[in-house]
C-alpha cells in the first residue's frame, strides 16, 4: 500500500524531489571509546555517532542525530579451568 503526501506537502522543495523517486542516504560516522582493565575488573567509556550524521550525501533529507554516551562496568572471575562468571553493570 502506498502512502501518498496531502496536497500542501506535495510541492514541498525537500521532499518534492523524492515524489515517484527512490532515495539514497548515505551517512559516514565514527565511534570512540576506551576501556580500563584489571585482571578481574574492568570500566569502559565509549560514544556511538560521534559526528552526529553530518557527514551525507543528502544533507536536506536528515538534520542528523545526537552522540550517544554508554558506560560499562564489570566483574569477571575464572571458577575453574573451563567456566568463568562475568557480571556487567
């Protein structure tokens, strides 16, 4: 089933160009992190889209997004020689 634009957004400048067409968004972006270890501890720190989505080839379609910060924690222990309990916050 297609869906079709009201009226007044069918003679919009950005999307009218995109009417009986298919797009190609293209973006190019980064993630960073680090992590600190331990032997049996750990702490990581990363960001996920970094460049927030400005780097494309469509650059009316999408305005870009926010980063995106993660923090991890954890434990981890061998028990025995083939099992090893591991617990992330």
């Amino acid at each position: 089933m297609a869906t079709r634009l009201p009226p007044r957004r069918q003679n919009d400048p950005t999307l009218g160009k995109y009417l009986g067409t298919f797009s190609n968004l293209n973006v190019l972006d980064f993630n960073v992190g680090m992590a600190l270890t331990h032997a049996n501890y750990y702490f990581s720190y990363g960001v996920h889209w970094v460049n927030g989505g400005n780097i494309q080839n469509e650059g009316d379609f999408m305005d870009g997004y926010p980063a995106e910060q993660m923090v991890q924690a954890g434990f981890r222990n061998g028990l025995t020689e083939n099992l090893a309990l591991a617990v992330n916050a």
